[in-house]
C-alpha cells in the first residue's frame, strides 16, 4: 500500500497528502488536527507539503503509512523541482508527534487512553535529509502554529506563518 501525496489542485487550501511547488508569495494549507506541515522557501518561492503519519494510498484505501517509500517520493520531488539547495524550511502542525513521538498518557483514574507513539523514522529522516539542503542556518520548528488552518508568505529573507479563518 503505497502512500498517495498528489499535487494541489488548488496552492491556497493544500489537503492532506497534498503538495504545491514554486509558488509565490503566498500558499494556504487546509485544517491541520495531527497533520504536518513542510514549508520550503527558494528565494521568492514557497513549496508546501501536507502530510498525515496514517493515510490513503493511490487507490483511496486507508491505512497507508508515512514511511520510507513516501520519504523517498517526498524528496524526489523537491529535489526535482528545487534543486538540491533551498533557502528555508519551517515546520507547522504537529510536527513533534512525527519527530519525537508521545509518551504513553493515562487518565480517569490510570486508564491507558492514549497508548506510547514512536518517532516517525521516515519522517525524521527527510527531515535530516532537508537539513542538509538548508544553504544555512536550521530548520525552523514552529511551536505556535499546531493546530487550524495557516497561511505562509514570503517576507524579505524569510517566511511568515499565519492563521486564517475561512
């Protein structure tokens, strides 16, 4: 079950497993809950990736993983369409979850609600793989933006990451 990520139809509401490439100045991503957002600037350009950890494959089946057949396609695609140097990358939604996992949480009286989640390792690997197309500084990791639906725009040397309403 191969993972889908599929060109947006539309750069100002990017679904899940949705991509823009090279547009400019804005692009807009659909609701964010426990997705993440990938947003990479080359000069003037903003690319936009919406991903889920637990998706649909090509077919529209669920259950489709973020792994490593969908790091791999991932970037492929930036590297095809951006080269193999970017300007900035910043990362919006729950982008934590993929990187560093959840403890195990329990409530109502030691109830395991919520059980113990794992790195995404994949994830954690194009994200590495990112860092080093970075001409310099670091990835940035939004802490503000989790949750909603976000705007990103480029400003000067740099992006701004907004939420809109709508």
């Amino acid at each position: 079950m191969s993972y889908a990520m599929n060109m947006a139809v539309d750069s100002w509401r990017i679904k899940e497993q949705e991509y823009a490439i090279k547009k400019k100045p804005w692009i807009r991503f659909d609701t964010f809950t426990s997705c993440v957002g990938i947003v990479i600037r080359t000069g003037e350009n903003l690319s936009g990736f919406h991903l889920v950890e637990n998706g649909r494959d090509y077919a529209g089946h669920e259950g489709a993983k973020f792994d490593a057949n969908a790091e791999v396609k991932i970037l492929g695609l930036i590297q095809g369409e951006l080269g193999r140097s970017v300007d900035e990358v910043t990362l919006i939604g729950a982008w934590c979850y993929f990187e560093q996992g959840m403890p195990e949480q329990r409530f109502q009286g030691g109830v395991n609600v919520y059980p113990a989640v794992l790195p995404n390792r994949n994830f954690v690997s194009l994200i590495g793989s990112l860092q080093t197309m970075l001409a310099s500084g670091n990835i940035v990791r939004d802490t503000k933006h989790i949750e909603g639906k976000f705007s990103a725009k480029t400003y000067g040397n740099g992006i701004i990451i907004e939420e809109y309403k709508g």
